[in-house]
C-alpha cells in the first residue's frame, strides 16, 4: 500500500486507516481474538496507521489496540493516533476539553495504549464552553513534554479550528464523511487544501449502510447505537437502502464491491489523505483495504453522482445523542 503525506504533520501513512470504534461497546458485542486478528490482518496487508480514542469505551477500544499491535510489530513502525476530550458524568456523555482534563485523558490513553507516546492526538468534539486558548496551550505542553507529536480535532467546522488554530498547532481534521453525508465538501475540505491540515475521514461505510447487507427487516442490538438511531429506521432508512441496491449495480459494472467504492469513492477527493475503516473480522478489512488501490475515473464519480441524487441525509450520532453507557461516538 503506497503512503501519502499527512498535510503539515509530514508524516507518511497508508491511505486506508485501521479505526477501532467498534471495540468501544457502542456497536454490540464482539469476540475480542477475532479483532486482534483483524488488527493482525491490517498490519499484514500494509495498515501503518491505526485510530482509537479515548472515549470508545473509556479504555476498552485503547487497551485492545496496544495489545494487539505491541505482540506483532514494534512501535516505531506504526502510526497510533487517538482522541480526547471527552468524558462521563454519572450516566451522560459530555464534551471536555480543558487542561486537567485533556493531561488526564492523554495520560490514561498512554496507559491504555501501553505506550509511552501517541503519533497524533485529536480533540474529539468541540467544546463551547472551555476557551481555545486553554485547549491549545494544553496541547502545546504536552507536544514539549514529548507525550503527543502531532495535534489535530475531530468534528470540528471552519470557526472552531480557525479559533484554535490562533492559539496552537493544527495539523489534522477527522471529519465524518460518506456518500450519505458530504457538507464537508462545502468548507471544510477546501479550508484543508488552503491549510495544508491532513484529512483523515470516518465512517465511509456510512456506519454500516454502505457494507450492503441490510435490508428492510435489519435489527440492531440493544446495545448497539443504530437501534434508536432515525437514520436507519422508517422512510429514511427505506429509501436509502434502495439507493444503495443502485450503487450495487455501479460497483458490480465496474468489477468491485460495494464496500470498495464507497472507501474509494471517499479517497477519490483531492482533500482526502485518509478513509479510516473499522472491521471485526479480516475478510471484511480485506475487502475495504483494497479499495486503496482502486482509482474511479470522471464516468465512475458522474454515474455515482446520479444515483445519490435520490438519497436522504445519514447523519450518525454525537455525544449527547448517544445512550446512556461508558462509550464515546465517531
């Protein structure tokens, strides 16, 4: 798998990233040797960059990804990045990106990681009610201390990084992005190319939609966020899921999977360094791993264009629409 620079951070990583919000008890259960196989199984297939966080699980997701990885390669051949800034208050997920509590959080996912630095920390969600001028210089102490290399936020629009930014590094943003859900094409994609921030996005298979599996009589877990969730349940659900039965026949003119054009639909935006892909068995990252090398030509992206203009918003969840668990979200 050929490597691409992330942005300003000059880092060289694979265009697909392995993500690990699957490990953090959001999405059902899971057989934790099978996931450390499919950790296994990225690194095998040229995976160098690897994505947890803090808030999957508060420690599940961290603690399952250093285990796997430090049994099969050394660290300084993979890239690990992971997110803070969120944390729990009793039963509520909420949104935290102070100074005490960004050091505790970088410390715990030290710990968790079993490591004794992370490649590139992100600011899970932006919060409103802490000052960017704290949240910067926070980040700028730990990069002194050595703790974090490279600083980047998630889910964060223009204003919010432009704040920050006036403060402190930016070198990255991780944004959600998938054929159901582009308004990062509007400002957020290009205020990156003006800044030279390395994109990583997440949830190309639109939290699942994408894999081409489900159908009408789809049931999630209790546990599982997607069981509440109005994207995949009544008209919206229905009519998205007769779109996706329409990119199935593209992909199938063009030789691929499903799955396959819609991460190399993703990379297919000049923007875009990295489409972050969570898997809990090898074949499926098998799978979504080879759509690196698959290019879509102008034919290819206009015949996709003309299937999405039939499809409804899917939005996924965020912190305070999650339910009430030990568990963080995208």
């Amino acid at each position: 798998m050929e490597r691409v620079r992330l942005g300003k951070t000059e880092l060289f990583v694979s265009p697909i990233a392995f993500g690990t919000w699957s490990f953090g008890g959001e999405w059902g259960q899971f057989d934790t040797d099978e996931a450390e196989a499919t950790i296994g199984r990225a690194l095998e297939l040229g995976i160098t960059l690897f994505d947890t966080a803090q808030g999957y699980g508060f420690g599940k997701a961290e603690r399952l990804l250093g285990a796997a990885l430090w049994a099969r390669v050394r660290r300084e051949d993979v890239l690990v990045a992971t997110k803070g800034g969120l944390r729990m208050e009793g039963d509520r997920l909420l949104r935290d990106a102070s100074a005490p509590w960004l050091r505790e959080g970088v410390e715990a996912s030290l710990r968790n990681l079993g490591t004794d630095y992370i490649d590139l920390y992100q600011i899970h969600w932006p919060d409103e009610h802490t000052p960017s001028e704290e949240t910067a210089g926070a980040l700028e102490d730990l990069v002194r201390e050595g703790k974090i290399r490279h600083v980047g936020v998630s889910n964060y629009d223009v204003k919010q990084m432009e704040e920050l930014a006036r403060f402190g590094r930016l070198e990255t943003v991780q944004p959600p992005y998938h054929l159901f859900r582009r308004e990062i094409e509007d400002e957020i994609l290009p205020y990156a190319m003006d800044h030279d921030l390395g994109v990583l996005v997440y949830g190309s298979m639109a939290h699942g939609l994408l894999t081409g599996t489900m159908t009408s009589k789809t049931r999630f877990a209790r546990d599982d966020w997607r069981a509440s969730s109005p994207d995949f349940t009544g008209e919206t659900f229905r009519r998205n899921l007769a779109v996706v039965e329409r990119l199935k026949t593209v992909a199938k003119e063009r030789g691929i999977t499903l799955s396959q054009l819609a991460v190399a639909w993703t990379l297919a935006h000049p923007a875009v360094h990295v489409t972050i892909v969570g898997a809990r068995r090898p074949v499926h990252l098998e799978e979504s791993a080879a759509a690196a090398e698959i290019e879509l030509a102008p034919d290819d992206l206009a015949a996709i264009e003309d299937v999405l203009a039939d499809a409804l918003p899917v939005w996924g969840p965020h912190p305070e629409g999650m339910p009430s668990q030990e568990g963080g979200v995208g």
